[in-house]
C-alpha cells in the first residue's frame, strides 16, 4: 500500500476585524466626533434651515406658513435701499475689522510691557468685563444723546456736539466705535 502524498494549502490565519489601524481609526472618530455634532448642529442645521425660511412668508401672529420660492428673493433685489443697507454694512465691517485689529495689537502689547503702573491699568482693562450688556447700552445711550455726557464735555470746551445717532455720518462712527469697545471688552 502505498501513501501518495497531497499538496494542500498552509492552514489560513483568521482575519482579525479589530486590528491596529482601526482601532486608531476609531478613537481618532470619537475625538472629533463631538466637534463635528456641534458643527452639524449649531453651524449646517441653521444654516439649511435659514434658506428653508427664507422660500416662505411666515406670519407667526396669524399661524400662516406659505411657500413662496424666490420672491423674497425677487424683493430683496428689487428694494431700493439695498445698496444703502449693503453700503452701511460694508464700511461697519471693514472699519469694525481694522479698528478692532490695531487695538487688539496695540493692547496687547501695551499689556506685555514691564511698565510702572501696568497692574493697575491690567485691573482696570479687565473690570469693565464685569458689566452687563445692558448696562453698557445704557451708559453709551446716556453718552450719545443730543444732551448727553459726551455733547456736554464738548460743551465744556465751547463746542456744539451733534445728535450722534441722528446724524448719519456720526451714527455709523458712534456704532463702529461703540461695538470694538464692547467687543474687545468682552473678549478679553
């Protein structure tokens, strides 16, 4: 009796699912996953559903919801005071972008410098951070108007201030102003 011998193939290794690389992948997931849900919650899903409100006329007070497609559009564009609101919002950002920068650079290397005095004017750059919104609207209202803090400072040295937000020139200069002021009080 003979024995013939038979070629057969090496016993194969399982294929393991979990393997290093996935593994990795999947903590690499989970680390971002809380970013993305936050993206796709507080930034995409507005925005998707800004545009959804936008194609419809939605009268919260009569419970009306009606498609309208573009004419809102169609509206916007045939206004006649969007180039005047566009314009406004165009010199609002850029003077809000260039003034917010320097003062930001400025401050910031003004609070690095080992200068006498410096932890004093550090308190006092921070304590505003305290207010409130609502008291800084009022204090810059009181400031701004026709017979206010600023028009009667002004007053003090001969000077006949304007109506500061009724006049639109210093409106927008009193607005600008006002907003880098608040925003790099609170940024801080």
């Amino acid at each position: 009796m003979t024995v013939v011998a038979t070629h057969s193939d090496p016993p194969r290794r399982k294929r393991l699912f979990w393997t290093m690389d996935r593994r990795d992948s999947l903590v690499g997931y989970l680390f971002i996953a809380p970013q993305v849900l936050g993206i796709c919650i507080f930034v995409l899903l507005p925005l998707v559903l800004v545009f959804w409100y936008s194609l419809h006329e939605w009268n919260v007070l009569a419970r009306t919801f009606r498609f309208t497609g573009t004419e809102n559009y169609q509206r916007l564009l045939s206004d006649p005071g969007l180039v005047k609101v566009l314009g406004a919002t165009a010199i609002f950002s850029v003077f809000l972008v260039i003034l917010n920068m320097s003062l930001a650079l400025l401050l910031a290397v003004l609070l690095n410098q080992k200068l006498r005095g410096i932890t004093i004017f550090r308190t006092l750059f921070f304590s505003p951070v305290v207010v409130s919104l609502v008291a800084w609207t009022i204090v810059w209202s009181f400031l701004l108007q026709n017979n206010g803090g600023l028009n009667g400072i002004l007053q003090v040295f001969g000077i006949e201030g304007p109506n500061w937000l009724r006049n639109p020139t210093t409106a927008m200069i009193s607005v600008v102003v006002v907003q880098v002021f608040r925003v790099r009080i609170h940024n801080q």
